[in-house]
C-alpha cells in the first residue's frame, strides 16, 4: 500500500512537472504562417518572435515581427508589436505599429496605424486615419476619424472626433460631435455637444444645454437661458 502511494505520488509530481514545462514560455518564435511555426499557437512567448507571415501563440511579451503580415496574440501581449497588422484579443501594454492594430480587453501604451482599435479601455495615445475605443479613454487621439464609445478624458485632434460618452478635455476639428456631456473646449467648423461645460469656438456651435460661451456665426442654446439662438456670441452661466 505504501508503495503505490510513493508511487502514485511520483506519477502525479511528474506529470504536474510535465505540464509545467509545456507552459513555460519559449524565448522565440519562428513562422512562415501558422501552423507552419517553431512553437505552436498554443503556447507562449517571452522573448523574440519573427514571422514571414503570420504569427500566432497564446500569450507573447517581448519584441514581435511580422515582415509581411500579421502579429497575433490569443491571449495577453506585452512589448512591441511590429507587422502589416497586430491582433491581440486580451489587453496590451507597449508599442503596436501597423497598418491595422487591434487590442481586446485593455491597452496602454502607443498604438499607431491606418486604424487603431481597443475594445476595451485605453491609456495612452492613438494615432492614424481612423482611431476608435470601445471603453473608458484616458489620453489621446489624433486621426482623421476619432471615435470613442466611454468616458473621454484628453484630447481629441482630427477632421471628425466624436464622443458617445461623457467628454472632458479638449477637441479640435473640423467636426466635433459629442453625444453627452463635454467638459471642455470644442474647436471647429461645426461643434455639438449634449450638454457644455466650458467653452465652443466654430462656425456653428450647438448644445441642448448650455453652461459656458458660444463664439461663431450661428450659436445655439437648447436651454434657452438666457437665449436660445446668437449671432457671433451665446452665453449662460
């Protein structure tokens, strides 16, 4: 009986040992195009991975490249992603630099591309034709479409920037919409905002509710305090 205990506990040991040596990150990465790479999708990298291609493992903190193609990552990514595109589902933090950069759940960090995506929550800067973020954003966007879907705070820089969430901080453009609540400035053609906070300067400038300054050609004041509608110059306090 004891012997098969020393035994079982032997077996058990061994295979844990096994299974740790199998999710033990591997240093590189070597790809033409998955699945025709050195380590496969289902494990990790912490080191260096070089792809012809495309690349793809589970979790990968380092320094990545793909020459001709995609950087994916299944799970979280850390470091510097360098391809025609960087696909990561989990979070980010680093540097990605592509013409199509995808981050899942979090990033922080640098994104910079043709278009720049996070789904989730963003710290940093994005910056390229089209930048676009899902979560609460605390940093900066300048593109010539901005988008954001959460809470905004920093600075939006581009021909389009438009908030869905509560804004604070300052947007530059030719057309700035926010949808709720801006706490801030807008600069541009055309600014409009759900409720201002703080200070509009455009050609046409209007907000539901008002609690600051309009300076522009047509001005309007949803809350009609004291009026609804100004030439050059709208107020309420």
């Amino acid at each position: 009986m004891g012997k098969r205990l020393v035994l079982s506990a032997l077996l058990v040991l061994g295979l844990a040992g096994m299974a740790m040596a199998e999710e033990a990150p591997k240093p590189v990465q070597l790809a033409i195009f998955n699945p025709i790479q050195m380590v496969p999708k289902t494990e990790s990298i912490k080191g260096v991975s070089l792809a012809l291609l495309y690349a793809s493992n589970k979790d990968v903190t380092g320094f990545s490249l793909a020459l001709f193609g995609v950087n994916e990552v299944t799970g979280d990514g850390k470091g510097v992603e360098w391809g025609l595109g960087n696909w990561v589902d989990g979070l980010f933090y680093g540097w990605q630099d592509g013409f199509v950069n995808h981050a899942g759940t979090r990033f922080v960090g640098f994104q910079d591309g043709l278009v720049n995506v996070t789904e989730g929550d963003f710290t940093g800067a994005q910056l390229g034709a089209v930048n676009w973020t899902q979560g609460f954003v605390h940093g900066t966007q300048i593109g010539i479409f901005n988008y954001s879907v959460g809470r905004f705070i920093g600075f939006q820089g581009g021909l389009v920037n438009m908030a869905k969430g509560e804004f604070s901080g300052a947007a530059l453009g030719i057309v700035n919409y926010a949808e709720g609540s801006v706490k801030g400035f807008q600069g541009g053609i055309v600014n409009s905002a759900g409720e201002m906070h703080g200070f509009q300067l455009g050609l046409v400038n209007y907000t539901k509710s008002l609690d600051g300054l309009q300076i522009g050609l047509a001005n309007y004041n949803g809350n009609k305090k004291p009026l609804e509608f100004m030439v050059l110059v709208n107020w309420s306090f």
